[in-house]
C-alpha cells in the first residue's frame, strides 16, 4: 500500500500556483502534437506521465479501453483532453 501512495504522490504536481495536478499523457513516438503538447505543459511549469503507445503495448490496450483511438490523450485530474488544445490545457491548468 505505501509503494501505491509514492506512486500517486510522484503523479501529483504542482506548479508555481500551488494547485495540485495529476498529468498524464498518451502519446506516440511519431506525433508531433504529442510532442508540442509535452513540451507546452513542461513550458508551464507541470510534470507528467508520459504512456508512449507506440513502446508500451499497455499503454495502447488502457488507451483502447478508454474508447480512444489516437494521440495526444491528455488527462489531467478527472479531466481529459483529447489532441493539443491550448486553450482547454489553460483553462485545467
């Protein structure tokens, strides 16, 4: 149980405003949105988790089971973005 809380807790990011955020994205190796998308919330001040469907064949079957069929596929907390949306990015974040 207490590894299960390190791993929430290293998922759980704040930035200079304090605000507690849990990033994660789906992404692919050859997906330049992914790229701008990963590199715009770094540029905010945010970590994430990155699930690369095109190396992890997990990552492909959870993004599958989500109903999703392709990349960028940005959760943040409860909340998911699907390509790369500044503005909805700015308005979760």
């Amino acid at each position: 149980m207490l590894k299960l809380f390190m791993i929430e807790r290293k998922n759980r990011i704040t930035n200079s405003g304090g605000k507690m955020r849990k990033i994660k994205i789906y992404s692919s190796n050859t997906c330049s949105n992914c790229t701008a998308a990963k590199e715009y919330i770094k540029e905010k001040g945010y970590e994430y988790e990155e699930k690369n469907v095109s190396t992890d064949k997990e990552a492909k079957k959870e993004l599958i089971a989500m109903g999703y069929m392709g990349v960028p596929v940005i959760m943040i907390d409860e909340d998911v973005v699907v390509g790369f949306n500044k503005s909805k990015l700015d308005e979760l974040l």
